[in-house]
C-alpha cells in the first residue's frame, strides 16, 4: 500500500513539469501554421490577380483588332476588370504596332488608369516598337498590343515580407493580337 500511495504524487509532479513544454509546442505550433497561412494567403491572391491581368489583356487586344478605338478599348478593360481596380491600383495601355518594311513603328497608343507605368512597346507614336518575333505582324499589317500593370498590395504581415523579398509590387501582363 505505501508503494502505490508513493506513486501517485510521482505522477502529479511530473505532469505539472510537462505542462510547460506543451504550451511552448503549441505556441510554435501555432507561429509556423499562421506564418505558413499568411503566406499563402497572399501568394494566391497574387496567383489570382496575375491571372485576371493576364486574361484582361488578352481581351482588350481582341477588341482593338475587331475594330474597337483604342481609348475605348482601353476603358472597356478598365471598366471590366473587377474585382480589380484598375483605375485606382492599375494601368491599361493599348497601342497598334505596324510593320512597315519589317520596322515595327508604333501607330497609336492610349491609356487609362490609376498608376504611372511606362509602355514596353514604345511610347512615341511613328517611333519604333519593340515586340517579340513571333509577335510580329506581316509586312503591312498591324499587330495590337494590351499591357495591363497593376500594383499589388499584400493584405497580410508575411505578405508584405514577402512583396519585399519574393512577389513583385506591380504584376504586368501584356497580349498580341
């Protein structure tokens, strides 16, 4: 009988020195898994509106090559572009691109948004255009290019760390047609 009256506060004192160690898992635990969910968070958003630009831009290069303006195809994707606000966070540039005697020279350009972004294309009209090669048109044929820039804001702490180490501040995404 002394033998078990003796084991039972063993038991009691060494749960109570244990106690401590399980919080402190659980609190790191706990750090790694809202670190681990931050981040994601923010990476897919990023994944998401990276997407959105992308097909944003391929739209408005359908437009300007089925006759729409290019202002008005630039505030029509603007204007399209929930749950993004481009006309707060982002740009739209649109320009027609022409091969005259294989120099691409840049034929028409407009703009509409909220953030100062420079055209990768060029931006003085009758001056040369810069495009891929397999982007280029025909000799005498007009390719229209869509950029979309829009400047990403992490709604998270580690998606602010990451915007400054890893995902970029402005998404761009840019369509030929």
């Amino acid at each position: 009988m002394a033998g078990r009256w003796l084991a039972v506060p063993s038991r009691i004192m060494f749960g109570a020195r244990d106690s401590g160690q399980a919080i402190l898992e659980c609190a790191l635990s706990v750090t790694v898994m809202l670190i681990l969910a931050f981040g994601l968070i923010d990476l897919s958003r990023a994944i998401f509106v990276a997407q959105v630009i992308a097909n944003l831009s391929g739209q408005g290069s359908s437009m300007a090559s089925r006759g729409t303006s290019l202002p008005n195809t630039a505030a029509a994707v603007a204007a399209s572009a929930a749950p993004l606000d481009l006309n707060s966070h982002g740009r739209v540039i649109v320009s027609a691109v022409f091969n005259s005697n294989s120099v691409m020279k840049l034929t028409g350009q407009s703009a509409q948004g909220g953030i100062t972004a420079l055209s990768r294309v060029g931006s003085v009209i009758g001056g040369t255009a810069t495009i891929p090669a397999s982007a280029a048109p025909q000799l005498n044929q007009t390719v229209y290019v869509t950029e979309v820039f829009y400047s990403f804001q992490a709604i998270t702490p580690i998606g602010n760390f990451l915007s400054k180490t890893f995902l970029p501040s402005q998404l761009y995404d840019v369509a030929y047609y």
